[in-house]
C-alpha cells in the first residue's frame, strides 16, 4: 500500500455538510473516502480531457499531411468527436 500523507484542506460548510452526511448515511467509511473518490474521479476526467485533445490534434496533423483531405470533412470529424465527448461526459455526471 502506498504511503499516506495527511493535509488539510478548506471548504465552505455546505461542502463539509455533505461530506458528512455522505459517511452518517454510510455511503462512506470517512470523509476522507469521500474527498479520496472525488480526487480519482477529477483525475480520471483530467486523463479523458488530456487525451481527447490529443486525439483532435491527431486528427488536425494527418489531416494536414494528406494532401487530399478536405477541410471541410476534417472539421465535421473533429465536431462529431467533440459531441460525441460532451454527450459521454453529460451521460456520466447526471
């Protein structure tokens, strides 16, 4: 197991609040599983962000090496991709 470091962090009460209520219900052991899960749920998100930028980059470059790819069609790729991200990210934050 990797090794802990203690912080302390500050939060309105309204936060605080719901982390509590989230361990008294016992959806949490502490609110320290609770701020835990939020950090890998944000960093799960940072790596998804970071690597659908890479991919419309991706896109942009070898549209840009071929000679022959019409813009047109590299922008209704890159439009389809970014939908297709934002309707993933709605359907898993509601």
């Amino acid at each position: 197991m990797s090794r802990l470091e203690r912080i302390t962090i500050t939060m309105p009460e309204e936060m605080a609040a719901k982390l509590r209520a989230a361990v008294e219900r016992g959806e949490y052991a502490t609110t320290s599983e609770v701020v835990r899960e939020a950090l890998r749920d944000w960093s799960d998100e940072q790596e998804r962000r970071a690597d659908a930028v890479e991919r419309v980059k991706q896109m942009v470059e070898e549209a840009e090496a071929g000679p022959s790819y019409p813009a047109e069609q590299v922008f209704a790729e890159i439009r389809q991709f970014v939908a297709e991200q934002a309707a993933k990210y709605r359907a898993e934050n509601q």
